[in-house]
C-alpha cells in the first residue's frame, strides 16, 4: 500500500500508556512522501471526533463528521499498525495542519 503525506488512514494505536490517544481511529500522515517509501515507520497524527477549540487541534471534515487533528499528539508507528486508507485533506486541511504543526514545533 502506498502511503501519502495528508492521507487520512485508519491506524490501531494499540497498546497506549498513560495519556495517549487509544483505539483504533483514523490518523493523518504527517510525514513525507521520501520517508514513507524509504522507511517501515510512518509519523501520524490522531484524529478525534470529540476536543475543544484547541490551538493544537486543526478542525477537519472527514466522513461527514467534523473532527479534529490532534497535533499535539504526534507519534511515529510502525506501518503494520496500518488498517487501510480513508481519504486525503483538503487543500485547506493540509494548510491549517502546516501552520499549526510550525505554530507548535517550530516558532
């Protein structure tokens, strides 16, 4: 399966310890496109149907839920935690993950 940076993937993320998003739930790929080929590690971001208006979370459309990508929450998998492709961010989508992911790492 190829694997796309902004796809959204439905990923088992566990076992989890502690604070960490659990459950089998969709995920975006943040990273790129180079390091999905080349790597058997991918770096996700959950997605929750349930947050407040935080500023790590970006607002998405998925399924025609609204939901949230949870960038605060960044965490690298193993692509056999991957169940299969749902769908890819909007133009839009991606842009808002970008700034919140330099908003929160980078600045």
């Amino acid at each position: 399966m190829e694997l796309r940076q902004y796809q959204i993937v439905l990923v088992n993320l566990d076992p989890t310890i502690g604070n960490e998003m659990k459950k089998t739930r969709p995920c975006v790929i943040i990273s790129p496109d180079e390091m999905n080929r080349h790597l058997r590690t991918i770096v996700i971001a959950p997605m929750t149907s349930n947050s407040k208006n935080y500023p790590t979370r970006v607002p998405v459309r998925h399924n025609k839920t609204k939901g949230w990508v949870v960038i605060d929450q960044i965490r690298t998998i193993d692509r056999q935690r991957i169940i299969k492709i749902l769908d890819t961010l909007t133009e839009k989508e991606i842009y808002n993950v970008k700034t919140v992911i330099q908003e929160t790492y980078v600045e």
